[in-house]
C-alpha cells in the first residue's frame, strides 16, 4: 500500500479518462476492416490516420472536438480514402470495435469512500460514446451525465485546460479537491498546473494494484 499523502484537503471527485484507464483502445482494428477496397494502401491509411500532418487525423480531431456530426464524420472519412459505398452501420460498427473494458476498476472503486464521487473527462466522439462508452459498466453504474465531460461536447480537447475548467466548475468542486486519472502526462499536467491532483496510470501497461495503491496513499479507497 501507497504511503499516505498529506492534504490539507480531502479529495471530493475523481476525474476518470476513458481510453487506457477504463478500456484499452485500438484502432488498428478499424484500418483494417476500413482498408480493404480503399484508394490508398493500409500503410497511406495508417500514416493518414496517425500522423498530426494527415488528413485523416485532421478529421478525428474535428469529430473529438464536435464540430462534426456523426454522418459528416462518416461522408468525410469515406470520401477520403475512396470508399464511398461502404454501409453507415458496418462503418460504425468499425470504429466502435476497437474498445476492450479494463478489469478490476469496478471492484476498485466499491473499496472508496462514499463522500467522494467518480466523473469522466474525454477525447471522444458522439459515434464512440453513443455506440460503446455511454453503456460502459463503469460509466453507467457510477458517473452520472452530469458528471461526464466529453470533448466533443465541450468543444475543446484535453490538454486544453478549459475542458478541465468546466469539469470544475459544473460540479462545484475546488481544484484542490479534485484527483484526474489519466494515461497522458500532458493531461495530467495540465490539470496540475490549474491546482488539481493528478495519477498517470496506463492500464495497457500498469497493474491495477498500482492504481489501488495510489488510490490509498491519497485516502480514496482503503
């Protein structure tokens, strides 16, 4: 067990990330449903989708940020990449499919104390959260909608702390009584410099003890 943290405030809400904290993402699994009868190779797509520069990134931005809607999204992308008689549903279905839930946080958190409340912040998309996140286990059983902020609603992205700032301010909660749970040390950075607490815990690579462990050094979960 973490030795405990002194804080001259107790934590009050714990602000979850969605991707590598609650489930894992990959979306190679999407390319390579999406690839076949594409304009251009798997290789120009993978190097589209993840590079800063590629056209493709630019329209994953777009959609995390909100200002493209689901069908727009899904017009852009096909057109892009030479594939405009794929089906609306199976391209959904894709991208959707790239999600695996982490286990063990459930079970962590039933261990926390009750005055202190779960919420989420994260890059997403409505097709990810409308189709998968909004269902998860996690999410459904303990962050209430209200207490969820999500980028494509916000219309800004993290690092951007003003999507913190609104997780802030719309749950009443001082920062120094807040904790972020986050894969990115940009993010985690970023939340820090506003005055909040913040963990990076990646679950592709970090074991769950290590989050429960924390969880304890910070008084959270005994």
């Amino acid at each position: 067990m973490g030795e405990q943290i002194a804080l001259a405030y107790p934590i009050r809400i714990v602000f979850f990330d969605f991707g590598n904290v609650l489930s894992t993402f990959n979306y190679d699994l999407f390319l390579d449903q999406i690839a076949p009868g594409a304009s251009m190779t798997r290789e120009e797509l993978g190097s589209s989708f993840n590079s800063a520069s590629g056209e493709l990134y630019k329209l994953r931005i777009a959609f995390e940020s909100g200002w493209l809607r689901p069908t727009d999204f899904f017009r852009h992308f096909c057109k892009n990449i030479g594939r405009e008689n794929i089906d609306y549903g199976a391209f959904a279905k894709a991208w959707t499919d790239i999600f695996t839930d982490v286990a063990g946080v459930s079970e962590l958190w039933a261990r926390a104390r009750p005055d202190v409340t779960p919420g989420l912040i994260s890059n997403t998309n409505a097709m990810h959260y409308d189709r998968y996140m909004c269902g998860h286990p996690f999410i459904h059983r303990n962050i209430a909608p209200q207490r969820r902020f999500l980028s494509y609603k916000v219309g800004v992205m993290k690092p951007d702390p003003s999507i913190f700032q609104t997780a802030l301010d719309q749950t009443d909660t001082a920062e120094r009584e807040a904790l972020l749970v986050d894969d990115l040390n940009a993010n985690c950075d970023s939340f820090r410099a506003l005055g909040g607490q913040a963990i990076k815990w990646d679950a592709r690579k970090d074991p769950i003890e290590l989050l429960a462990s924390t969880f304890a050094s910070y008084g959270i979960c005994a």
